[in-house]
C-alpha cells in the first residue's frame, strides 16, 4: 500500500518506507505432483481465499461499516493527534492482465474500463462511438439478484456472478486498473509492435536485412551486445524491451530503405508508425507532466 502523491525517487527507495507490506495471501505454492482432482480444487479455492482476504481487509472502506462513507467524508486520528475530516478512497490497483481480471470478476481477454467486445479489441474507435464504460454498480444489483436473468445479463457483460469487496467500497471500480510502463508499455504495445514489424519485414522479404542490422547493433554504454537474431529471441522482458526501443526506429528505417514505387508508401508508414508509438512511449517515461508534455503525447 502506497500514498498516490509520492515522487516515483521516493516510491523506488526501500529506506523511505514508502510502500508498505499489508498482507500475504494464504495461497499454498503451485504442485504439479499432486493428483489432477486437487489441482482442480485449489484453483476453485484460491479465488475464494483472495476475495475474502480483501474483504477483510478493504472492510473499514466498506459502506455497510462505515455508512458515512456514503458521504464521502468522516473523522479520522492523524499521527498529530488530531482528528480531521477526511476521505479515504482506493484509487489505483497495479496489476498484469490476469490479476486484474481475477480482482474485477471479470472474463479474460476483455477490457477493463469499458464494455467492448471481444472481437472489437484493438480497433479503433471514433470518440462519438466510444463503447460504454463498465458500471460495476450494475454488476453488483446483477450480482446480488442471482436470478437466471440476472445472471445471463451479467454473462452477456463477460462479468463473473459472486462477491466482489470493490463493488462496496466508495471507488470507480473500473478507474482501479492504471497503466505502467511494464505492462502496458514494454511487454504490452512495443511487444506488439515488433511482432508487427517483424510480419511487414517477412512480407516484403526484408527479414535477413532486418536480423543482420539487428545484430549489428553496437554495445553503446548499458546496451546489451546482440548475440541472437529478433528470430531467435522466444520473449523479451521489459529490460529488453526498453533497450531496443532506443535503436528500433533506426533499424526499421535502415531495413526498408529502397524498394519499388509501389512498396514505398507501405514503408514510410510504417517508419511513422514506428515513430510515433516509440515518441509516445518515451513521453510516457518522463516523471511529471505539464500540458505541453501531454499534448506531446496526444500529438504522437
């Protein structure tokens, strides 16, 4: 648990004890020597042992604890001594992509903030078609009503039925979910483009050409020396990831140079589009922001 106005040099500093250990999950080590019917029944029961570990613990935020919680504002004892009127609120939870859909009761390979389907996931969307965002206040009357219908309609959502602590607490459940860079970024969209880049290249015969600058990148400062082709490399993690975005946009240039009149066109956008997701990308690295900074980004 951390507070959300500490500078990320303070955050990162074990000393300042700045995020602090709440809990651990009685969660026993995966097995894979046990027989297939206990395998079953602990996945059955960790989700349960999770859920109530986070009721306990979210229960003081709870509006049924605390009904002036509804109101947004209650007393609380501050280190001083003194009381103060103040609003507690859960405002951001960090996870990967399962975590999160563990914690909201929701179905994999869906989105998190809004109702979109699955099938529409990647696409763009205008902003006067934006999907709706997800009312897990909805979820919660849906949820509790365990009827049929109700639960069809929760299925129809992609929304698991059972207890869900967030749900009572005063918070944007589906504001919880906040990108990082390790997740969203490194091993989320530059991931993505490369295995974009990497398809274009194959297209357009320009793979060897591709792997051969790839390994003929130096060991400039930090970089790590390249000793395996992009074809040979099975997964990268983040630290990899942040290293080539520095020299990715050089190698794409250099490997599509030439070509036909025809080919052209594809080529030079798909150097902008390079561009511009690796200019967003080291934006998206600054500490703070400005409205300059962010209007950097939206221009990217």
């Amino acid at each position: 648990m951390t507070i959300g106005n500490l500078s990320s040099k303070i955050r990162q500093m074990p000393s300042t004890n700045s995020v602090v250990m709440v809990s651990l999950l009685p969660i026993p080590i995966k097995n894979r020597n046990i027989p297939q019917k206990g395998l079953d029944e602990q996945r059955q029961t960790n989700p349960e042992v999770r859920n109530e570990v986070l009721r306990r613990l979210l229960q003081p935020l709870t509006l049924k604890d605390n009904p002036s919680a509804e109101s947004g504002y209650y007393n609380v004892l501050c280190a001083d001594g003194n009381f103060r009127r103040c609003k507690p609120v859960l405002a951001a939870w960090l996870a990967d992509c399962p975590e999160y859909s563990h914690l909201h009761h929701l179905e994999r390979h869906v989105c998190f903030w809004c109702e979109c389907p699955k099938n529409e996931l990647g696409d763009y969307v205008p902003p006067d078609k934006q999907h709706p965002r997800r009312d897990h206040n909805q979820y919660r009357t849906l949820s509790d009503a365990n009827t049929k219908a109700a639960n069809a309609e929760l299925s129809s959502h992609h929304v698991h039925q059972g207890f869900n602590v967030f749900r009572h607490i005063p918070c944007i459940v589906s504001d919880l979910p906040k990108p990082d860079l390790l997740h969203t970024m490194q091993i989320g969209m530059l991931d993505h483009l490369h295995k974009w880049i990497f398809d274009v290249m194959k297209t357009h015969e320009r793979l060897d050409k591709y792997n051969a600058i790839w390994l003929s990148v130096p060991a400039y400062h930090d970089l790590t020396p390249k000793n395996k082709s992009y074809e040979e490399v099975s997964q990268g993690n983040g630290k990899e990831m942040e290293e080539m975005s520095r020299y990715l946009l050089g190698v794409v240039t250099q490997s599509l140079r030439g070509g036909s009149p025809a080919q052209r066109p594809i080529f030079n956008r798909a150097i902008e589009c390079t561009r511009a997701l690796l200019d967003f990308y080291m934006y998206a690295r600054y500490k703070s922001h400005d409205d300059a900074t962010l209007s950097y980004m939206e221009d990217a």
